[in-house]
C-alpha cells in the first residue's frame, strides 16, 4: 500500500476519490487498504472506512475477497452489527457460495448460507449503499 494511504484519514480520502463504476481498477489497492482498516478497527469517527472500502470490493464482485470480508464481520461485535452480509455477496450469493466451497472454504459457506440476507434484492441494497457513500 502507498505510504500516502498510512492513516485512516488518508484512506478515507482515497475512498472519496475511488469511482465506484471503476472500482475493479482499484482491487489491489482496496484490499490493502481494507487490511489496513481492519488492523486499525476501530478508527473512532472512520470507522466507516471499513464499510466503505467493503462496498467498493463488493462492487469488484470477486469472491476471493470473502474470506477476509467474513474476518472483518467477526471482529467484534460493532463489526458483526455493521457489516452487511450483502457486502461480501458482489458476485452473486449462490457464485460465492460455490467459490467458497470449492476453495476450502466449506465453513464460511456453510454459516453464510444460513444469512437471510443471501435472498434479498441486491440491486435495492446496492442502491442505498452508493446512496450512502455517495450522496
């Protein structure tokens, strides 16, 4: 990660200026940077970094990146309240179960698939979510 993004302050900047329709340009970067939010929860008034930077991954829609978003849910209670499961469900909920599992993942995809939130209307969440971050 670039030395100009050591802070939250900084991230929360460089997620302002991500666009979320080219978000898939900027993968390498948000993983990093959502590493560095999670080592870093919580981030007093950023701590919506992490919830930011997890809807631009979800928008990416690369299921590879659920492993370390299902790590981010659990890391303590404010964490698991805040993070949306639909967050982790950019490639489609039954695609991301099938990478899950097929990548040694059985027991996220096992305890994901029991969210009641996998049969909710993504397109409807997506929508208040880039309302959200950006509005």
């Amino acid at each position: 990660m670039p030395d100009e993004l050591a802070g939250p302050a900084a991230r929360a900047r460089w997620l302002g200026e991500v666009d979320p329709r080219g978000a898939a340009a900027q993968h390498a970067t948000l993983r990093d940077v959502f590493r560095a939010e999670m080592a870093a929860w919580p981030s007093d008034e950023l701590y919506e970094n992490l919830y930011w930077c997890a809807f631009l991954l979800y928008l990416v829609g690369d299921p590879a990146d659920v492993p370390m978003m299902w790590q981010a849910k659990h890391i303590d209670f404010d964490s698991a309240c805040g993070f949306d499961v639909q967050f982790m469900l950019g490639a489609g909920p039954q695609q991301t179960l099938d990478y899950l599992r097929a990548h040694g993942h059985d027991d996220i995809a096992r305890e994901l698939s029991a969210y009641p939130e996998l049969a909710d209307d993504l397109d409807e969440w997506e929508a208040f979510r880039r309302g959200y971050f950006y509005d």
